[in-house]
C-alpha cells in the first residue's frame, strides 16, 4: 500500500518532511502528534525510525530544551529578586560561609545552573537552526548580526534595566554579552566538524584554570592582555564611568561551542538521548565529586572542613563562577544533563507550563529586568522611602542608604509573583511569534 503523499520523500534533506507544513498556519502540535504516530506505527525498520526522527527534529521544537531552559529562567528571577530586594544583598555574599545560613546559600547556590545552561543551550540552537538552513555563509551572518546584536542589547536595554542609572555610570558585561561574542567566534566554526568543535570546547573548559597556577607577578603585560579574556577585571575609564567583565569570552565560549557539538545528541531517538543525558548527568557529577575531593586542580577556590558538616559540604559545592572553573562546568552541566532527561521523559501540565518561558527566552530575560527593578522602587516607597532617598549607580540598583528590603522569605513571595505575572506575556509573545515567521526581526528577540 502506497504511503499518503504527505509522507513521501522522507529522505528530502531540504524539506525534511512534506513541504507544506511548513505554512505560516501549521500547529507545530498537530505535526508532532502527526509525526509521531507515523513514526511508531510505520517506520518499523530501525534506519527508516533514524530518517524519520532525524527529520522530524527539522520541523518541531524540542521539548527538553525549551523545558531546561524555561527552568533555569525561572529560577534565574529568582537570583536577580534576591540582589536588588533582599535586606543584606549590597552588603553580604550569600556565598561567604563565615556570615551565610544554609537557606540564603543553596538559593543563590540553585541559580548557578542558570548562566551556564543558558549559554550551552544557546549553542546547541545554533546548531539545530544550522541543521535548517545548511548555508554556511548564511548562518554565519546570522550569527554574528546576532551577536553583534546581543553585545547591544547588553550595553543599552540590559544595563538600563539592571541599574536603573540614566547616566550609565557601569557597564557590566555579563551573560548576554558573552553569548553575543561567543556566537561570533562560533560563526568562524561552522566549516569545522563536530568532533573539532567538541574537542576546541573541551580544551577550553578543562585547560583555563591552567592559568591559576600564573604568579601574580609574572609578566604583567601578558596578564593585562589575557584578563580580559579570562578573568573578572575592571577598568575605571573615567571618574565617573565604569567597565566591568564579569562574564569573560573564553570560558563560556567554551561551553558555547561543547553545547553546539552536542546539537547532535538531538538528532538521535528520543529513548536514546534520554538515556544518554542519564548517563552523561551521572558521569560528569561523578566526576565532579572526584575532582572536587582530590583538591588540586580545577577551581581557585579549594574547599575545608567546617564548623559542622552540613558547612563542609557547603564548602565542597562552593565553586567558582567568575570565571566559570571546570568544576563550576561540570556540576552545573551535569545537572543540566539529568534536566533534559526528564524532560525527554515527562510531558504534563507542569512541564508544559515551564516550557512557554523556554520558547521566549531572550524576551524574558529582557522584560524582567524591567519588571522586577520597578518592583523594588514600589517596596522602598511601601518602606516609606522617598524618591530623593534612592540611590542609583554601580551596585546600588536605587535601594537608599539606610536599611531596606525585604527577609529572605520575602523574596520568594516577590519571585513567584514575578514569574506568574511574566507567564501570560511569555505565552502571548510565543504565539505571535509563532503565527508570525515571515517578521525576520522576530528571530532577534
């Protein structure tokens, strides 16, 4: 029996499946559904299963990866409530086991995951946006408009958002610029094969920390020009202006390019990348605990025994950030990697609900910035605070001299308000931005 004509030419690398579903009025839903059944109830035969998932990964999202992503943003406002409201945030490091409790530390502890899955993530849409278009020249400008794009954002609309200083006092390079330059050095690697990009990531993320072992006195020209590059530096420009490099290029550049070479791993049958992304999750926290306990190699800052255990083992999970050290990468790519296998294997309300903040996440990011700082000056007037009391500038974000914000419970009422509130917008844009494909501008944001 002869296939319907909708499902012919599987092998048609350029439509990947029938070409008209890929008009402007498809549910992306209805084809999953569509695709899936055919899957399972045709291709019997394991190489025609491979062609027709490796086909249906061109035309539909992936649903582990907007759920991963969605998670981390959640729990990203979260970090961002708790360093503009919190009543010690300008004051103390929630980190700093000498003056932090268990509660205050695993919740910024928890927002590790956030930047480093954000940005492997990143690569690994690049990729599969790759895999779409087949167009070296034409990814490649992508990318770097894109890029060059991000760097913008990150200097106006971000900066604005995080300080609230119209006079722009700091510019603080942070995640978004660094996946904006990371997909510019990216965009130099598309002729590359995926085996040279996996190892150039590697080389990256295992081998930085090398540096740590540099005195601090040898050949300060040399430090001065790989800084930048490597670690958390800032330059006073001007008396009254400030440039901050928090998130250097080339440590999360790394993961970008691990996470564009792992675009592959979604090419494979769900079932098999599920249990890959177990395994791997297992391995690189395995590998983690190992390091980690060894105590040599692979973070700047060793950990020690405490006053009890649970500070001891607040100590030992205690890594680096700024710059992200190879142990920072591996427990937070670990747990990224058991993330995605759940949401390979789970499809509820909930994941539904955390995936509609994945699909938009640069939209988010964006909006909330904005959302929250305008809650913060709502508090501190409820505080009684005047206006003539705020403080903006570098590290202020508007909050007064004397003490104010909120207990850390507190914050945690704030950031599901947050959220509830960014979700209808999240899911609004989503739609227009799905019944909209031919607004190019769209893709940037």
């Amino acid at each position: 029996m002869p296939l319907p004509c909708k499902w012919r030419d599987l092998n048609d690398r350029r439509y990947g499946l029938y070409p008209c579903m890929y008009g402007r009025n498809h549910s992306f839903t209805h084809s999953a559904i569509c695709h899936l059944t055919f899957a399972q109830t045709v291709a019997n035969d394991e190489l025609q299963k491979k062609i027709v998932y490796q086909n249906l990964f061109l035309v539909k999202r992936i649903t582990s990866i907007d759920f991963t992503r969605g998670l981390v943003m959640i729990i990203m406002a979260m970090d961002h409530i708790r360093d503009l409201m919190h009543v010690n945030s300008i004051t103390q490091n929630p980190l700093d086991l000498t003056t932090t409790t268990p509660a205050l530390f695993f919740t910024r502890w928890i927002t590790h995951l956030c930047a480093p899955v954000f940005v492997f993530l990143s690569g690994t849409s690049a990729y599969l946006s790759f895999q779409k278009r087949n167009d070296i020249p034409q990814m490649r400008r992508f990318l770097v408009t894109r890029g060059i794009w991000l760097i913008i954002l990150e200097c106006t609309v971000v900066s604005f958002g995080i300080w609230f200083d119209i006079q722009f006092r700091i510019l603080f390079f942070q995640v978004i610029a660094a996946i904006g330059f990371s997909f510019i050095i990216l965009s130099f690697f598309l002729k590359s094969s995926v085996k040279t990009i996996a190892a150039v990531g590697l080389v990256i993320i295992f081998c930085h920390n090398l540096l740590d072992f540099i005195p601090n006195n040898a050949n300060p020209t040399l430090r001065a020009i790989i800084a930048p590059l490597f670690s958390l530096v800032g330059y006073n420009i001007t008396p009254h202006f400030t440039f901050f490099i928090g998130y250097p290029v080339l440590p999360w550049c790394g993961i970008m390019l691990l996470g564009f070479a792992s675009g592959r791993l979604f090419q494979a049958l769900q079932e098999k990348r599920r249990g890959f992304f177990i395994k791997a999750g297992i391995f690189i926290l395995l590998f983690f605990i190992a390091i980690r306990y060894i105590n040599w190699y692979g973070d700047p800052a060793p950990w020690s025994a405490q006053k009890n255990p649970t500070y001891t083992f607040l100590s030992f999970i205690n890594v680096t950030k700024y710059p992200p050290s190879l142990l920072f990468a591996a427990v937070t790519l670990g747990c990224m990697m058991l993330i995605l296998a759940f949401g390979e294997s789970v499809n509820n309300r909930f994941t539904q609900i955390v995936s509609v903040y994945g699909k938009v996440p640069l939209f988010y990011y964006l909006i909330h910035w904005y959302v929250v700082h305008a809650t913060l000056l709502v508090i501190m007037f409820i505080q009684g605070f005047h206006w003539s009391d705020l403080q903006f500038g570098a590290f202020n974000f508007g909050r007064p001299k004397a003490p104010s914000g909120l207990p850390l419970w507190g914050v945690y009422i704030v950031w599901v308000c947050v959220v509830a509130f960014m979700y209808p917008l999240c899911k609004r844009y989503s739609r227009y931005k799905l019944s909209h494909p031919e607004k190019k501008w769209l893709h940037y944001l």
